[in-house]
C-alpha cells in the first residue's frame, strides 16, 4: 500500500514538472502573493476545487489540487458562440459570457462541462464583459472600445429564475444603469474595463485592460452613478476574480505569463 502510495505521489510531481510549476499551486491554502497557471488564457473561473480556463472557444477544467486537466469542451460547433469571455461558478453551475457583435449571450454548463442552456441578453449595444452574482441579483458589466469606451456601465439584471432544463428560451433585460466615477473613465482612455466583483464589504471591485491597478467604488443611495472609495495597485493588469466561500480576491493575468495574484483587500 505505501508502495502504491509513493508511485503515484510520484506520478503527480511528474505531471506537475511537465507543467511547468513546481508542487500543487493553485490550492488557496497554499497560495501566496504571486503564482502561475500554465499556458495563456482569456479568462479563469474558479470554486473550491476546480478552475476553468475560458478561451475563445473553448473552456477546459482543471483540479485545483494537482492542476491535472479534467475534461475541454469546445463550442466550434455553435454558430451562436463567436467569442467567450470571462465566466462565474455559481452554485452547481458555470456562467460563461458569449459577446460577439451582434449580441450577447451568457452560456450556462454544468460543473461537469455540459452545456445546460443559453441565456438571451438584451438592452445594451456592448459587449458583455462580465457578470456577477451579488446578494441574489445578477450583474453585468457592457463594454465600449476605443472612442465610445465612456458609454461602458454597469449594470443590475432582471434575471427570472429558471429551470436548468429549459431551453434557449431564458432572457434578461437591464433593470438599471450605473455609470462609473469620471476618473475611471479618464483612466480607461480606449481600453476597457476586464472584470469587476463585489466584495464581502458590498464594495465594487473593478480592474481594466490597461492599469495595474483596481478601482474600489461604492453605490451613492438612489443615484445612478459609483462613486470612487479608494485604489489598490494589484501590480498586474487583468481579469479580477474573487473566491467567494474563501473571502479571496485575485487579479488574473492573460498575458504570457499567466500570472494569478493574490490582492491584499483593504475591508
């Protein structure tokens, strides 16, 4: 029996050094400031035992543990999909935003990477970047590139609960509009915003295209517009993302280096 053990505690480091990365290093017990996922990817979703890279067309699971790839769906065969983008894991199920010019869908699977059903999202002409999930209420994120990024916003879903089992019938439409503090704006320039989240302290987490840093707002009571509360440099552009049943914010680095980041939260 310890025999068998130590082959295939063997076997993992193998895995491990084939990968590129030394021991088991996206366990959040073990992560640190700085870590690295191998190959480059648009997008990471993640709970507490798998990731899931997002690329253009494909999704692909991983064991958070021994970072061994589990299961890769593509979605070529789709005509709807044309560009995935940055996803949640909410519950038993992965939300997966679908933007291309025409319009934007959000893609539902299942942990297990079956695809469930799409959602129909209407009301903005922009891309839908990212959605989150915050004290039952769905929100998205429309993007604007170039000279028409100051008409990116934030905004809150009416999102009717469904059955998984329903098909290509789901649709949500915008039941309000935020506006992001003019700072922000003048700090996109032509980029865009990459993700945002909500923190346990009901603050908005946003990170952009072109800034190393993330902006932190809060909701002015009956207003449509975020007001700035504070800036923390995450030291890495990228897509945010927060593990919600850890409390833990990290900023993921498409680039080359497919850096993840652990981002110091001031409460």
């Amino acid at each position: 029996m310890l025999l068998l053990l130590l082959i295939i505690a063997f076997l993992l480091y193998l895995i491990c050094k084939d990968r590129g990365i030394e021991g088991f290093i996206l366990n959040d017990s073990e992560l640190d400031e700085c870590e690295t996922i191998p190959g480059t990817h648009k997008s990471i979703a993640m709970n507490d035992e798998y990731y899931y890279e997002i690329n253009d067309m494909k999704i692909t699971k991983y064991s958070k543990m021994t970072n061994m790839l589990l299961k890769s769906v593509n979605m070529y065969g789709e005509p709807r999909v044309k560009h995935l983008n940055s996803g949640i894991v909410i519950g038993k199920y992965i939300y997966v935003c679908n933007n291309p010019d025409e319009y934007n869908t959000i893609e539902v699977f299942d942990l297990d990477m079956n695809h469930k059903y799409f959602i129909d999202v209407v009301g903005n002409t922009g891309s839908l970047q990212a959605i989150e999930y915050y004290q039952g209420r769905w929100w998205g994120c429309f993007v604007h590139d170039g000279k028409d990024a100051k008409n990116t916003i934030l905004v809150e879903f009416y999102a009717p609960r469904v059955d998984a089992t329903e098909s290509n019938k789901v649709k949500w439409t915008i039941r309000n509009r935020y506006f992001f503090p003019k700072c922000v704006y003048d700090k996109l320039g032509s980029g865009s915003i990459n993700g945002f989240v909500f923190g346990p302290n009901g603050l908005l987490y946003a990170s952009m295209n072109n800034s190393d840093d993330i902006y932190v707002m809060r909701f002015y009571w009956n207003t449509a517009s975020l007001a700035m509360d504070h800036v923390i440099n995450a030291g890495s552009s990228g897509n945010i993302i927060w593990n919600k049943s850890r409390d833990k914010c990290y900023v993921y680095n498409k680039n080359a280096s497919s850096k993840i980041t652990n981002v110091p939260i001031v409460q």
